[in-house]
C-alpha cells in the first residue's frame, strides 16, 4: 500500500453486503401517528379483556412491558456493546469511490483507494413516493407501488454491478404526524451507469404499472418523484463521526482483484483520522 492511500475500514471480499429490507410492513409500522397507534392498542386490550378472564386479559400488556424494561436495562447497562450491534464505527470516517481495481502484491496498488478525497465524480437518485390518502399505506394502490419500488430496489442491487450502484438507504418523511413519505437515496458511479438502469426492464415495468394502473384509476392521491444530483470530482465531502454506515458510506463498489484476476467488493467508508479531514475544503479534495 502506497505511503498517501487512504485506509479502508474493511478488507475487499468476495461477496456483497446486503442490509435486510424492512419492505411493505415497515412502511405500514411507520404510517400511523401516535394517537391512532394509541387507540389501536387500546381497542385490542378491549377486545382481550372481552374475551379473556381478567387475570389473563392484562398478562399481553406486562410482558410487553416487562420485555421493554429488560431490553433497557440491558443496554443502559452496555452502552458499547449497544452501539457495538448497531454497526457503529468509533471515530471519523469518510466515504470515498475506490479505483476500479487494485492489487494486494503490489504496495503501490496494494490499497483500492487513492490518496485525494472525492477523487472521483458520484451520482446521486433521490428516489420516493408518498400517500396522500386519510389512510395512508392502506390506500388504494399503495401496496402495488410498494411491491414495485421494493421489486425496483432488490433488482438494482441485484445487479449492482452492472449498473455502478454503490447501494442506498431508506428514509421516512417526518413532515406529517404519520411518516407516509418514502425515500430511497441511491450512490452510482456515472450517470451512464444510472441511465442504464432507468431502462431496466423491472423498472420499465414499475413505470409502465404507474401509468397504467395510477393515472387509469384515478389514484391521484399517490405522488411520486426523483431528483437526480451529477457531482464531479472534487465538488463533494463526507464526514461521519461515531456513526454506523449510512447513505454513502453504506455502500460497497465492485472491484478487480489484479492478483486473483477476479471481481470484489469493498466498503466505500474509510478512516478520516488524519489532517486531510479537518477542514471541508481538503475534504473536497482541495
């Protein structure tokens, strides 16, 4: 590894990192205010203390809540190990683009990352939908276009590779007392890579569906958008500080392997501890 090489916080592996997707029922979890998840949980404790005995109606409530306080003391208890599970890296970290290849046998290339900070250009797809229906992700259609941003999402990172897509995080809009606002930001290498998937088939599907389906029947109270974001080199910087991956840093790039001649994966984040990182411009490579 060259002297200047930035320091990756994992090795390069053969296989892709995948974070699980919450899908449809974490849209759903998220969809309702607290009021409303108040009287849902008072309309089922109603309904068990119909059905049950007294003794036995309330036993659901105290181990929920026994579960609660347990789950608690637990992590006040191991604050490290709490953050330990949740992926978080201690200290400053960065999210870089890697070179397209690099080579373990030579010091020279041994690192798959350069020694400039946002060396490379990145794009970015802000990529959502929102319900503006009294019920939210139970409205008409609204499973239909989660299934198919769902479908869309799995194909992308299925085919990440071919498309220069670094990954992306999912988001909820918190500006209704219910978050039925979904975002998706995505991280590609170039726009060609991105205009490639925009004319994937499951993608050509999704928007063929929208506009068959939506416009036909009148299922104006589904909104959806994107905005697309071309950073050259140099133009960008990110900084994270005792955070587990996120947005761009939770992204894996495919690489080559010289020494092996075959194809990797590595974690886009890297240490930001040294003097380089301290002000925006040198994090801008400049």
């Amino acid at each position: 590894m060259s002297p200047g090489s930035f320091k990756a916080i994992s090795p390069p592996s053969e296989k892709r990192h995948r974070a699980p997707d919450s899908g449809y029922s974490g849209l759903l979890k998220d969809s309702f205010s607290l009021p409303t998840l108040l009287v849902l949980g008072g309309v089922v404790q109603a309904v068990l203390s119909l059905i049950l005995p007294p003794r036995y109606a309330l036993l659901p409530l105290i181990f929920l809540l026994l579960r609660a306080i347990v789950a608690t003391v637990r992590d006040l208890t191991s604050a490290e190990n709490y953050a330990l599970k949740r992926g978080v890296i201690p200290g400053r970290t960065s999210a870089q683009l890697p070179n397209t290849s690099y080579d373990p046998l030579r010091s020279e290339k041994a690192s798959p990352f350069g020694s400039t900070p946002a060396e490379k250009g990145v794009v970015v797809l802000h990529l959502g939908a929102r319900f503006n229906h009294p019920l939210g992700a139970l409205a008409p259609g609204a499973k239909d276009i989660g299934d198919q941003f769902l479908a869309c999402h799995k194909d992308l990172l299925k085919h990440a590779k071919e498309y220069g897509c670094l990954g992306g995080t999912s988001f909820r809009g918190d500006e209704a007392a219910s978050s039925n606002t979904i975002l998706t930001v995505y991280y590609f290498r170039d726009l060609e890579e991105l205009n490639r998937f925009a004319h994937d088939p499951v993608h050509r599907q999704a928007w063929d569906w929208y506009n068959r389906e939506c416009l036909k029947k009148g299922y104006t109270h589904i909104g959806i958008f994107h905005e697309v974001f071309s950073a050259p080199a140099g133009a960008y910087e990110t900084i994270y500080v005792n955070m587990q991956p996120t947005m761009m840093a939770a992204g894996h790039a495919d690489i080559r392997n010289e020494a092996t001649g075959k194809g990797e994966w590595v974690h886009s984040v890297v240490d930001a501890s040294g003097p380089v990182w301290r002000s925006q411009h040198s994090r801008m490579g400049r």
